[in-house]
C-alpha cells in the first residue's frame, strides 16, 4: 500500500548483486509511476526511467530542455512505487562538473539505484538522432569522477553513457569507454551500436557491466535478450516501448470515437477496471481502516 517497502539502499544493493551474478538484466522504461508497477507485476528486474520519455511527457522534444527538478522529480514518482530498482537517465549532468555532483545527490535523494551521464556537449540530443556532438575525453572523465564523488551510498551505480559510436566511429568509442571507467564508472553504456560484434567488443575492451538500448526505429537492430546476453550485455532497456504502444493505443482510440461514436468496439483492448483497481491494491487502502476507507471495490 501506498508506496515500497523496500529501501533504496536495499534496491541498490540488490541491483550490485545481481550484476555481479553475470545474468543479464531487464530494464523496461516507465512513462509514469503506474507503468513501473505493472513492469514489476510482470517479473522484471528493474525499471527505466528515459530521458526521452520524460521530454516527450512533457511535450517537449529530447534536445536537453528538461530540468533537474522535472527529472528528479519524476524519478521519484516512479521509485517509490515499486521494489525494483530504478535507473534514470541524467542527460550530461545538467551542466559543468560541480552540476554532476549536485545532479547525482539529488537523484540519489530521489530514492534511484542507478543512473548514467553521457559525453555529449551541452545540449544534448537523443542518442539516435544525426547530427550529435561529444565533448573531448577530458571533459567526459571530469563528469564521471565528480558523479562518483559526489554519491553518498557506494551502491548508487554510476553509469557512463558515450556517443562517440555515431560521431567517431567505434574504436574511439572503445577507447572512451575504457577512460570513463579508469574515471569511476560502474557500468557502460555504448549508445547506437551497429551489431552485436560492437557490443560483444565493448564489453570485452571494459570490465564493467555494459547496458545495451534496445529502442524502437533508432540505430541498432532490435536483437533479442537472449542474443545480448550471449554478446555479454549484462542490462538491456527497452526505453520508450512502453509509451509507444500506450500512445499508438490512445490514436486508434479516438480514430475509433470519430469513426463509430463509441469505444465498445475497443473495450477488449481496454486494461479492464478490476486489473487497474489490482495493480493500485484498492483491497489494501480498503482494509487499512476500515472506519475511514469503507469503500466497496468494483469488479465490473
């Protein structure tokens, strides 16, 4: 009821033991607190919460006009609600290093287990847009060891993202994530990999977990779990699925209010009021007191 049991210290030292296991972790993207409850209803291993997603929530494109506020904000709203671990997307810190450090603490407040910085300049672009710029490797390892510095539970994974794959091609991006993680990094993240040879080389070139974007119409094919996993990634994201198929739900259901005047012809692919009321534990806010919350629970 009301929001997780679970600690955030203990969410980041179950995230630290099951990537030390060596099993490849799954990491759906959440577009709002009630999506993370269903990725964990599902059996999941921890939730995402994407840059990208946040942007486009807010109506907003992915070019770096979110706030620390808005992302701290929101990073909550998803990690209290459920017993997994949350990773956020942080952007480059919102600004010089100091920013890193102050981004990293406030996001550690937020109750995350993890979150990653990436080495583009300021402001950023989505990782699978043209056009994309990196800063130089003194730069990006500033960013890494102000974030490592800056955290306060040893847990908190840090997470290095680099771009350089699109703009210098993948050798530098195989140097770079090798200085990111001499800088602290606890994981890789390589954006755009062309195939599974690049990842396999990533994760060979660094002894750090690597992350693999699996995002729809971007630049790396969707490869499956199981084909990740045999190249060596240790967490995969699926970052912006979740509000695609909500949102290509929600066209096709005013297209269908124009069309017919009614949604009855859509209500089997309605998420049913009994299922919703089962995610939310209507029962338990029910039982709590009964003197105050004396509602009765619809089914129908």
């Amino acid at each position: 009821m009301l929001y997780s049991a679970t600690t955030a210290a203990d969410k980041r030292a179950r995230l630290r033991e099951r990537l030390a296991s060596g099993d490849t972790l799954l990491f759906p993207g959440a577009f709002n607190p009630l999506s993370a409850k269903l990725i964990q209803d599902k059996g999941f291993d921890g939730v995402y919460i994407s840059g990208a997603v946040l942007s486009a929530d807010l109506g907003l494109p992915d070019i770096g006009l979110t706030t620390l506020t808005e992302v701290a904000g929101r990073s909550q709203q998803i990690a209290r609600v459920t017993d997994l671990p949350a990773l956020v997307d942080a952007d480059t810190g919102f600004g010089e290093p100091m920013n890193v450090a102050r981004t990293v603490q406030a996001l550690e407040d937020a109750g995350v287990a993890g979150l990653h910085i990436e080495d583009q300049v300021n402001p950023k672009r989505c990782g699978h847009l043209d056009g994309k710029q990196v800063v130089d490797t003194g730069t990006a390892v500033k960013r890494i060891r102000a974030a490592a510095d800056a955290r306060r539970d040893p847990n908190l994974l840090i997470m290095a993202r680099t771009d350089v794959r699109g703009v210098e091609g993948f050798d530098a991006a195989a140097d770079r994530a090798r200085a990111l993680v001499d800088a602290g990094a606890d994981a890789i993240f390589p954006e755009a990999m062309r195939d599974l040879a690049e990842f396999e080389a990533i994760a060979s070139a660094v002894d750090v977990p690597v992350l693999a974007n699996m995002t729809e119409f971007g630049k790396s094919e969707l490869f499956t779990t199981e084909q990740l996993a045999d190249a060596g990634v240790a967490i995969v994201i699926f970052p912006v699925s979740l509000l695609r198929l909500a949102m290509g739900a929600a066209e096709r259901g005013l297209e269908t209010i124009r069309r017919e005047g009614s949604l009855s012809s859509e209500l089997g692919n309605m998420q049913h009021r009994a299922r919703l009321y089962e995610l939310l534990d209507y029962e338990a806010y029910n039982h709590f007191d009964t003197g105050i919350f004396n509602f009765t629970v619809r089914t129908d």
